[in-house]
C-alpha cells in the first residue's frame, strides 16, 4: 500500500474492511470501490469484462 496510488476494490464491505484494518497506510491512497458483486470465480470472463469497463476509466 505504500506504492499504491490507487487500490480497487469490487464491493463497499471490501472498503470498509480495508479501511478499518490499514487506516493509517491509506491515508495518501485513493480507493475506488467498482461495485461489483463477489460472485464470480476465478478469471470468469463476464468478471474480466466487468473489470475491464470499470477499472478502465481510472487509468
């Protein structure tokens, strides 16, 4: 987290875990929450193309 400048996460519960343990090291940290259920597996393609749309227009 120290190299980050931005950390996606897919769901809010995800963020707010994040924060509640590395409060601290996120203080300099952008944290983009994309709103994508946890319900996929591994690499599942509807879950890659998701990721693709959201995460694209933050880099």
């Amino acid at each position: 987290m120290a190299w980050a400048d931005i950390i996606f996460v897919m769901e809010r519960a995800h963020r707010a875990k994040l924060q509640r343990r590395f409060r601290a090291h996120l203080k300099r940290v952008r944290v983009v929450c994309l709103d994508i259920p946890d319900d996929y597996a591994f690499m599942q393609p509807e879950l890659v193309a998701l990721l693709e749309k959201r995460v694209g227009r933050f880099l």
